[in-house]
C-alpha cells in the first residue's frame, strides 16, 4: 500500500515534470544560437532571444554567469498567496522588472505576493518558470 506521503511526492513530481534537468547561466544562453534547456519529461524549453537581451541589459556582465535559467517561481500551499525566488541575482532580476529592486538591499531569497505573477510572466514568459513546492 502506498503511503500518503509516497503518493504527495509522486503527485509533486508529476507537476514538476515541466522543471528543467538542470539551468543554464544567462551568459552560456546567451552564446548559444537555438538556447535552451532539457526538462525532466524529456522535452525542451527554449528562451526568446528577446528576453535574454532583456535580462542582460537588468544585470552587469560580471552577473551573466550567475543567473542561472529559467528562474524558479516557488509555489506552496503553506505561503498562503505568495511565492519565493532564491539566488541573490534572480531576486535582484525579479525585483527590478517589479519595480521594487534597492541596490542598497541585496537578498539571496524573497517572497513575493502571487499577483504579481502575471506581471512577472508577462515581461518573462520563457525566462520563468513555477515549482510547487511543499515544505
């Protein structure tokens, strides 16, 4: 008999099939001429050119190497309306296409009201990614 927590995990893996094998840094996409990533189903995520210049121009080229993508858009059901983002230059990116970015203030996570998901995926569409999560 398969025990609840087994079955949460397989369900949670089933979601997350779209999450890619492993990312790739913005600088690596960015020499590539089809750039993409391979995901855990087997398929590929390809970026729009469009949006890796866009990320480019938000960041210092010293940084390139250390965006790694797509970024992750961590849900979970205990952070009732809200979701993470980890990596010190993914929550500065994040910040800055919200508005909200301090240099003064630099964080290697932030948590984020959920609507403002659409805002984010509207300006990053293939450079975002969700994970559900459960903690």
């Amino acid at each position: 008999m398969i025990k609840e927590d087994e079955l949460i995990q397989k369900e949670l893996s089933r979601l997350n099939s779209h999450l890619p094998k492993s990312r790739k840094t913005l600088k690596t996409l960015l020499e590539e001429d089809d750039p993409k990533v391979e995901l855990r189903d087997g398929q590929f995520h390809f970026f729009k050119q469009k949006e890796l210049k866009y990320l480019s121009s938000l960041l210092d080229n010293d940084e390139y190497n250390s965006l790694y993508l797509p970024i992750v858009l961590e849900i979970t059901p205990t952070w009732h309306g809200y979701f993470r983002v980890k990596g010190k230059i993914a929550v500065k990116v994040i910040e800055k296409v919200l508005g909200m970015y301090d240099p003064l203030e630099e964080k290697s996570e932030a948590i984020f009201p959920r609507y403002l998901i659409p805002q984010i995926r509207k300006k990053l569409p293939t450079a975002t990614t969700y994970a559900f999560i459960i903690e």
